[in-house]
C-alpha cells in the first residue's frame, strides 16, 4: 500500500517521480486479477504526471500534486465513461465532472481509473456489478466488501495512493474494515453530490479510501466545502480538517456498546474491540457503556427510505434520457430498456420502493420510517451531549467467501447492522484498521462524532494510530 503523504515527502526529496510512480501503478494495475477497475485513464494519467513533474520542479507544487486516485465508477468524470456497473450505462459518458473530481484534480490529483461496484451502489460485498466481481486485495475467493469493493481493493492491492467511494449506508467503511484501509464517511452536506449519480439522496455521501488518516483529511480538505450546485450542501465557516496537532485523549468519555448488542460478533471482531478499549482506557479515556437506541429498527428503516428514494431516482434510466434503449415491435420502450438494463438487486429494491411508497403503504411503511429517522438523529443529539466519541464495531464480521451470501439478501443487508445509523441521522464516521483475525482478514472499528465534528473524528482516529 501506498500513502499519498509519504509518497510527497519523497518527491519533494528527490527520491521518486511522478512519472515512474504513475507507470508502476499501470503496471500493477495491468498484472492484477482483482477487477478493481471497470476502466483505466492511462495516456491522460501519464500526460498528468509528467505535468506533475514539472511542477515539482518548479517549486509550484499544488497540495494534492501526483496524487494517484481511482474514482468509483458512480462519479461523474466528464468524458470518461461512467457506468455504475451497470449495464444500462454502459456507453455513457459524462459531459461534466462532478464538483469533488473538478476540485481533487484542480489541486494536481491525477485520475488513474474507475473503479468496479455493485451496481449503483446497491450490495455489501461487489458481486452485484454486472462486469464481473471483484476479489479480496490478498484473500483470493474473498469478497472486498461493498459497494465500494473495486475502490478497498484498488488502494489495499497497491494499485493507487487513494480512492473515493460513496456511502449510503456503509459502503465506504464496509468495504475500508474488510481490507485494511481507513475509509471515511463525511458529515451529510459537508461534501458535494453533484455529479454522484444518486442512490438515495438523503444519506449518499461521497468520501476517501486510504491507506491513513493523514490521506484522508489531505485529500477531504480539498473536497468539502459549500457548492451551490448541491442543494443540501452545507455553508459552513470552519472549511479546514486540521490533524496536526495530537489529541489528548486523557479525560475524554467515550461511548461504548454494551454486551447485549455485541452478540453475534465474530470473535476476532469482538476480541478487537474488547483490546482497543482497553487501549482507549490506558491512554485515560473515561469509558462508557451506551446503548444505541432504535438499532434493530436500523436496518428495515434504512431499506425503506434507501429504497424509497432509489426507485424515484432511477426512474431517470429509461432509455429515452440516460440509458441504453432497447426496443421490441408492439412493447413499450422504456419495460424493454428497463428489464434488460437493471440488474436482479437494483429491481428488487425498485420494486421495495415503490410498494413503501404506494398510496396503501406509504404510512405503514415510509412515513414510519421517517419518525424513527427523528429519534436516531434526537438519540445520537443525546449522546453527543454525554461523550466525545461514540465507538463501535464497523462489521459483524470480517470478509467473507465468494457466493456466500448472494442467496441470502438479509444475511448480506446485515453486513451494514453498525454502519445504517450515522446515515440515517448525518453524522460522520469513520473505519479504522484493528488487526486481522486468525486466517490474516482484517478487522475494522468505526468512530463516530456529533454533526460536523469531522475534525475532531480524524483526531480521534489518528490518536488511535490510523
Ligand atoms: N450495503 C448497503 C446497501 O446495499 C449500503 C450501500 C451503500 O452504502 N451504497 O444498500
């Protein structure tokens, strides 16, 4: 793996180049097997870098100069094909960039590739993409994670410094705990959407997969901000993730889950967590037990209201405006274009939408989920007011096989049982590496602060030797 950050330190030493860090990325990339990316950037991503170069040598370094990123492949890259990894994108070539690419590569990223998913981001493990599946960074049969697999396994298999990813209910930290990495959730609003083609509007959130935190906040400082192309952005004074300065952690309170909601843990996970509390209470940190209220509810609201806005948003895959068209004498356009370009995940859970939205069921279903939405969002209020830190485990699990779960969508919903909630009420959050279990799998512990604490998230994370 390849930090950005070192990476910096040695060019500006003298020590390596853009150029040839840019070629031997290709290079791993051409000799891998994983199917991290669905597309490769190679004469722009070594046109870039020679420009890279030079600004290196002219002292006129921008911060993020020969930063090597992968895009997940749901992100807007103005004439690089964007396909969600799904059939009915197959062609589609965006003709503008997302303002998150706009700004990365306005402050010297080079783009090196596009990376693989579940199709529009819905799954937990990449097997819903419809150009193949991708395989664990170093446990071959292993999912990476999802949706965001093609993003873990690029930046865990040595293929680029950093990776973007895009959580709606977990698929950033899901896929960073399953390989190794830190992968961060940002704050609802804190980073633009425009130009991330949209799952459910109201919890995507477009974020880092990296090797530290230091990647993390360089890369998030450079994203956020207020856009006024992004409806829900957020105008915010403090525009700066500043992780310089080490956080004292003695006297902090943090918050901890109690025994009754550690059940179902794997060992290695809970004996992890057990260990990095510990840690937490050697270091002076106060700890306490907080339950997280509403969380077996956290699952089936996030699947209603995920859903719910998932069959509103990709009504616009239609084959008239985006998508390829496909016709049959005597039937309609768009079922035609529809069957065949979607996925079996992406129709379920358009079906699951539009019956929680239907006439009979929207109060049953979407509008009662909608008031368990409140009192997530009033209990993490609560909680912020008591302790610093809210920390609990990212996954039930580590990775798991190939196939495992494709036959069980719950068991495969369940992946995402501790991540759903900072979602659902906008709160960041972030995965950390924790060790690895008996068989090498690493093992992830996610973090979470108040609305807007992203700072204070990266600190803590960093404290904990991220
Ligand atoms: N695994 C969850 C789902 O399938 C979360 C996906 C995501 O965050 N994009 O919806």
């Amino acid at each position: 793996m390849h930090s950005y950050a070192e990476f910096r330190q040695q060019r500006l030493a003298g020590t390596t180049t853009c150029s040839e860090t840019v070629s031997s990325f290709l290079k791993a990339i051409e000799a891998s097997s994983h199917n991290a990316f669905l597309t490769v950037c190679k004469d722009s991503a070594l046109e870039q870098a020679t420009a890279a170069d030079a600004r290196f040598e002219a002292g006129t370094a921008r911060p993020l100069e020969g930063l090597v990123l992968a895009v997940k492949d749901n992100i807007s890259t103005k004439g690089i094909r964007t396909t969600c990894a799904s059939k009915f994108l197959e062609n589609f070539e965006p003709v503008y960039n997302a303002t998150i690419v706009d700004r990365l590569v306005d402050a010297g990223a080079i783009i090196i590739g596009k990376t693989n998913l579940d199709e529009f981001a819905m799954g937990s493990s990449t097997e819903n993409s419809a150009y193949g599946v991708v395989d664990h960074p170093t446990h071959t049969g292993y999912v990476p994670g999802g949706s965001s697999g093609g993003s873990a396994t690029a930046v865990a298999a040595g293929l680029c410094h950093v990776a973007l990813g895009s959580d709606t209910g977990g698929s950033i930290r899901q896929p960073a705990s399953l390989c190794g990495l830190v992968g961060y959730k940002p704050t609802y609003g804190r980073v633009s959407r425009y130009g991330l083609v949209a799952f459910a509007s109201s919890l995507d959130q477009i974020g880092p997969m990296t090797v530290n935190v230091v990647d993390a906040a360089l890369v998030t400082e450079i994203m956020m901000g207020y856009d006024d192309r992004d409806a829900t952005s957020a105008e915010r004074e403090d525009t700066t993730l500043d992780i310089s300065s080490d956080l004292d952690i003695s006297g902090k309170v943090v918050g901890v889950l109690p025994a009754e909601q550690l059940e179902g843990l794997e060992d290695s996970v809970r004996a992890a967590y057990d260990n990095h509390i510990q840690m937490l209470r050697n270091k002076g940190a106060v700890i306490e037990e907080h339950a997280m209220q509403h969380v077996e509810v956290g699952i089936p609201t996030y699947y209603i209201i995920a859903t719910a806005e998932a069959s509103s948003n990709l009504a616009r895959f239609d084959g008239v405006r985006y998508g390829v068209r496909k016709e049959h004498e005597g039937e309609d356009i768009m079922v035609t274009s529809r069957s065949n370009g979607f996925g079996p995940e992406v129709k379920r859970r358009i079906m699951l939408g539009t019956y929680v939205l239907s006439s009979g069921y929207y109060d049953a279903y979407y509008n009662k989920a909608l008031k368990v939405r409140h009192m997530m969002s009033d209990f993490y209020k609560e909680l912020f007011s008591r302790v610093d830190m809210y920390f609990l485990p990212t996954t039930p699990d580590t990775a798991f096989k190939r196939g495992e779960r494709t036959k069980d969508p719950v068991k495969m919903y369940l992946s995402d049982y501790y991540t759903v909630s900072s979602n659902i009420a906008g709160i960041p959050s972030i995965s950390i590496p924790a060790g690895t279990d008996e068989a090498g799998l690493p093992i992830g512990l996610q973090l979470q602060t108040g609305m807007f604490e992203d700072a204070k998230l990266l600190q803590w994370a960093k404290a904990m030797g991220a």
